[in-house]
C-alpha cells in the first residue's frame, strides 16, 4: 500500500498503517451497502489481496501498469465472468468523509 506523496511527512510504516486503516474502513462502507459478491478489489499489494480475501471479496491483480489499466483490467475480468457487471463503481481508498 502507497500514498508515496506523503514520504515527505510520513515514514513508510505510518503511511502503510494510514493505507490500511483507509483500506478497512472503505471495505467496510463497501459491505455495507453492497453485497460481498458485488464488490472487487483491484491491487497489486499482498496484504490488501489477503484482507480482501479473508473476507472474502474478490480480488482482481492489478498489472502494476497505472490505475486506468488496472481498471480495465478488472473490467474485462468482470465482464467474462459469469457474474458480468452491468456498471462498475471505483471507490479509491482515500475517502476519508464518505459515510453511510
């Protein structure tokens, strides 16, 4: 998890402490209005995948190539699933006012 914009305030285990807590509490207003079989997770970072997984949400590899790739990656993969998507919303992280 990133936020390598704030490396100049914050050392790298607070802004992978900040990313995870932005992280959880995203996850959860997700689950809160949609259901576990409606919501993906697009990354590339392992303990994000886990955390995804353990609560079992879906999980697409983002290639590592920028976001708007790893948006269509997970679009595609979406779409050829047996569950297409009809629309796609995309919930950064960084939300921190977004409430129920």
């Amino acid at each position: 998890m990133g936020k390598s914009r704030l490396a100049a305030c914050l050392e790298s285990v607070s802004r992978q402490e900040l990313c995870r807590s932005l992280f959880v509490r995203t996850l959860d207003l997700a689950m809160r209005a949609f259901s576990r079989q409606q919501i993906c997770v697009v990354t590339n970072d392992a303990d994000a995948i886990a955390l995804a997984r353990s609560l079992s949400i879906e999980c697409v590899i983002d290639p590592g190539k920028g976001l708007n790739e790893g948006l269509e990656t997970a679009r595609r993969d979406l779409l050829s699933a047996t569950r297409a998507a009809g629309a796609i919303m995309v919930l950064p992280i960084d939300l921190p006012y977004a409430d129920e």
